[in-house]
C-alpha cells in the first residue's frame, strides 16, 4: 500500500510518464502476493498513461524507485516505513502522518547531478 501512496504523490506532483521499481522478494509466497498487487498498480497506472516497469534484483538490499525525470528515491527499508496499527479502528490506522514509523533512511536525489560529478 506504501507503494501504491508513493505512485499517487508521484503522478500529482511529478506527472511521470514512467515509474522503475527496482525490488526484491524474501520467499516466493511473498512474490505472489506481491506480483498480484503490483499488477493491480500497474493497471492503474496505465489508466493515467503512466508504465510501473518492475525489476527483480535478488542481490539488491535497498528498495529504490527511479522516475523518468533522473529522480530516484532509495529506501533502505523499502516502502513499509510504518508501524501497523493494533486495530484498523484506532487513530493513525488511515493517516499515516498519525501513525509510529520505523527507523530507516531515505535518500532522494538525481542521476543527473550524480553523472554530472
């Protein structure tokens, strides 16, 4: 869901026309839990004339997201930053600015000041 929220602020505020999701799977229940919801994205995403391009990288550690605007955003802990709640019923369970995160780092920057240098 933290994906799907990022393509929403994404397509708001960047107009991509195309969103690289460079990712990895712990096991292979995981990946067809997660190819499906991706595909659902992907669906989505097409209807706004945007392409989700997904790439597995078993070796890879941290999430990253690059934007066909040379912007790429890593994540060392990927897109679940935030705590679940106890019980969807509680304060914070739909506003995320409510909610404990988890301690992570997020680096944002463009591949086109780092070719730059």
């Amino acid at each position: 869901m933290n994906f799907l929220r990022f393509c929403e602020v994404a397509v708001r505020v960047a107009r991509p026309k195309k969103i690289l999701l460079i990712t990895t799977f712990d096991n292979q229940p995981e990946k067809e839990v997660a190819t499906t919801k991706l595909g659902t994205i992907t669906d989505s995403l097409k209807e706004l004339d945007v392409q989700l391009e997904i790439n597995v990288n078993p070796n890879l550690h941290d999430r990253q997201v690059r934007l066909n605007s040379d912007w790429t955003a890593k994540i060392g802990r990927g897109f679940d930053i935030n705590q679940r709640p106890d019980d969807w019923l509680t304060v914070g369970a739909n506003d995320l600015d409510l909610r404990p995160c988890l301690e992570t780092t997020v680096d944002i920057f463009s591949d086109s000041a780092t070719r730059s240098q």
